[in-house]
C-alpha cells in the first residue's frame, strides 16, 4: 500500500521534529542519547515524565481550542442575529 502525500508529509514533520529535538539534546546535554550512560538516567522515568508533561500541553490546548470555537460559535451566532434583524426591518418597509 503506497504512502499518501498527506501521511508523507506528517511523517516528514516528525522526522524534522526528531532531529530537532535531537540536535537540542545535544546541545543541552553534550552527548547523543547513543552516548549517555544507562546509569545516569532511567529512561523509562524519563519517557513517563515526558508523556506527563505532553498530557499537560494537550490538555491546555484542548482548553484553549475550546474557548476558541466557542467565541467563533458566539460570533457566528451574532452574525446570523444582526442578518435577521436586517432581513426583518427590509421586510417591515
């Protein structure tokens, strides 16, 4: 089965994104994650700690879309208002 344009490019993102953060790890910690020691780090509590953090963002753009679409859906809802007291008084005349 071939690869769509549309799964080509989110795969092309996250591999920009992958050696992005990879590049920043580096960065920030001086070696790859090839190089860092087993020792110095649990790498499951690391993932976990991450996974919470990603949660967090989720949850607060989540809110933040739903605040959103609701201030669209009260402007949306003023407009059909606004068109309706127009169409009423050019009906009224």
């Amino acid at each position: 089965m071939p690869i769509t344009k549309v799964s080509r490019e989110i795969l092309n993102r996250i591999a920009k994104q992958l050696q992005a953060q990879s590049e920043k790890g580096l960065r920030e910690y001086g070696v790859t994650i090839d190089d860092a020691s087993d020792d110095q780090y649990n790498w499951s509590e690391e993932a976990l700690a991450e996974v919470i953090d990603a949660s967090q963002y989720l949850v607060k753009e989540n809110m933040r879309l739903r605040r959103e679409n609701a201030g669209l859906r009260a402007n949306e809802q003023r407009g059909i208002l606004l068109a309706q007291m127009r169409e009423e008084k050019c009906t009224c005349k």
